[in-house]
C-alpha cells in the first residue's frame, strides 16, 4: 500500500517563468521530506510548464496538473481532488516558503491536535531581493494558541491575514465541510479560509513568518482586482451561505459583519466613480438582503432574479 503523505502542497501556476525555480527550490528543499507537490498548470503560455517538467525528472514527489486558463481557485480544486496527504498547504507560484516550514507547523499541528496552523509572512520585494515587511499575528493571540474559534468569536476574522498560503489545514477539515475555492479573478480564497477557520475544532497559531510573499511585480492579481467588479460581492456572499449551511452563521455574525463591512470598505477604496456604479448594480442581483443592506446601509429593492437564477449565478 503506498504510503500516504504528511502535507501535500498545492500550487496554482500561471506564466510564472521568472519566479518558479525559486518557489519549487523552496518546497523541494523543506527539511520535512515526507511530503506531495502537486502542480497545475493554469493554461500557462509563457515557459512555466517546460520548467515543471524539469523538476518532475528530478524530484519523483511532483505531480503535475494541467488546465485551461480558469484561475487559481479552479486550479486548486484540481489539485484537491488528487491529494492525498494528511495535511494541505497552498502556495502561490510567485511566492516562497522559508525552509523549515511545513516540518514546523506540521509539528504544532499533531503536538496540538489543531485542524488549522496560522503563520506569519514577510513581503519580499522582487527589485531589490529584500524581504521588507513582516506581517506578524497579535502577540495575545499567541500566547493564547491553540484555542477553538468560539474561544476568539469576535476575532476570528482578524488575528491572521485571510489567504491560504499562510496556514496548513488538515485535509479531513475539507472532506468534512466541503471545502474548496472560488472560481473567481480575485478573491478565490476568501471564502474557503474563512470557512475553515469556522469550522474547524481547534487553531493554532505562530508568529514566525515562514512565507515570503512577492511585491512589486506589476501583473500580479491584487494590483488588478480593482478591475474584477463581482469577486468579493460573490466571495461574501458564499461565505454567509456556508456558514448558515453549516449552522455556524450566527455564532459568528458578529465577526462576519465586522470582517465583510471592513473588507468591503477597501474593495470600494480601489474603484473608481463608475466601478462603484457598476459594483452597486450587481450587489442588488447577487447579495442577501441583510448584506446588501451591511454594505450600503439601505434594503434592497426587489430582486428580478428568482431564487434559483441566483443559485446558479453563484456558481459559474
């Protein structure tokens, strides 16, 4: 019986030829050894799928993946589906892990029986190669760590930035729940993480900042998200279906309005005048009443769109 593998780390990648040699150096060479790569391609066009098939004659624990153009989210899901380790670990292909990552929060994971390992990160800027910035989680939540969701309620959403590449998840804590990403531009984490915080039994959390995440490039997605009108729209509103789904929506409210109103805030800070017209517009079709009214303090108007037209709306 083939062994089963303790992490398996997934990588989205897309026309990343500058940058993925040193985003495969830094999995490969992780001192925790017993670990999966799985690789997809996201319809790459640039040289990124000659260099992962480079690394697979080297390194035989490379699996690759490949997709037409659909985004990260989708490309995650893919690799979801063929994993097989006993925890998950997400890393963009521009980015990089430190090296002794994933032996260290594996470690905190089984020493505390936590279902999620939250670290810190570093900005690493990609003109000057100097890692400029430390993202760190607040020292209470620190001290604190493990402890169960309900135990931080009112901060679930706030002691750690809300992406997948800075945590390890186990892999049950998606089977359970139904995990998995958004097939969105932008976004696609959002809701999955958020998700899995809720639900899940216990989380730890270390300061140490074991991921180095690249700025200053000028075609990464967060500099054009301002250009992606639904995403977040969409992204908050799965997010207040899962949780009402799971009977966890009112548990968490609180920290879900907080997080949402706040968020929301910050996506409008990047439209301009006519993006926040059209962001407007599309809130009325795709959002609940009671979200439509968190972000724009007013009820909605009836909605043209019947309950399933929504449904499937959400799905595409």
């Amino acid at each position: 019986m083939e062994k089963q593998p303790l992490v398996s780390v997934i990588v989205p990648v897309y026309n990343v030829e500058k940058y993925l040699e040193q985003c495969l150096d830094s999995i490969i060479n992780q001192t925790l050894k017993d670990i999966e790569i799985i690789c997809v391609d996201d319809g790459s066009t640039d040289g990124s799928l000659d260099i992962l098939n480079g690394y697979k004659e080297k390194d035989d624990r490379i699996i690759i993946i490949t997709q037409k153009n659909l985004y990260a989210g989708v490309a995650r899901n893919n690799g979801l589906k063929v994993a097989k380790g006993e925890y998950l670990s997400f890393l963009d292909s521009d980015d990089f892990f430190e090296p002794t990552m994933l032996e260290d929060m594996y470690k905190i994971a089984e020493k505390d029986g936590s279902d999620v390992v939250v670290c810190g990160f570093c900005e690493y800027n990609t003109q000057t190669k100097e890692k400029i910035h430390r993202i760190k989680i607040k020292e209470k939540f620190i001290k604190q760590s493990p402890f169960s969701p309900k135990e931080v309620s009112r901060d679930l959403f706030e002691f750690g930035e809300l992406n997948a590449w800075s945590k390890l998840f186990k892999r049950k804590l998606f089977i359970d729940n139904d995990l998995h990403f958004e097939p969105f531009i932008c976004c696609n984490d959002f809701t999955c993480v958020c998700t899995a915080l809720a639900a899940s039994n216990k989380i730890s959390v270390i300061g140490t900042p074991y991921v180095c995440y690249r700025t200053h490039q000028s075609n990464n997605l967060t500099a054009k998200r301002n250009k992606s009108v639904d995403s977040f729209l969409l992204a908050a509103q799965k997010l207040e279906d899962n949780l009402k789904k799971l009977n966890l929506y009112n548990t968490f409210r609180e920290p879900f309005d907080f997080k949402m109103k706040l968020s929301f805030n910050w996506e409008l800070s990047l439209c301009s005048k006519a993006q926040k017209l059209e962001k407007e517009k599309k809130a009325r079709e795709v959002l609940s009443d009671s979200l439509y009214k968190l972000f724009y303090g007013a009820p909605q108007q009836p909605n043209k769109h019947n309950k399933s037209q929504k449904r499937n709306f959400l799905k595409y």
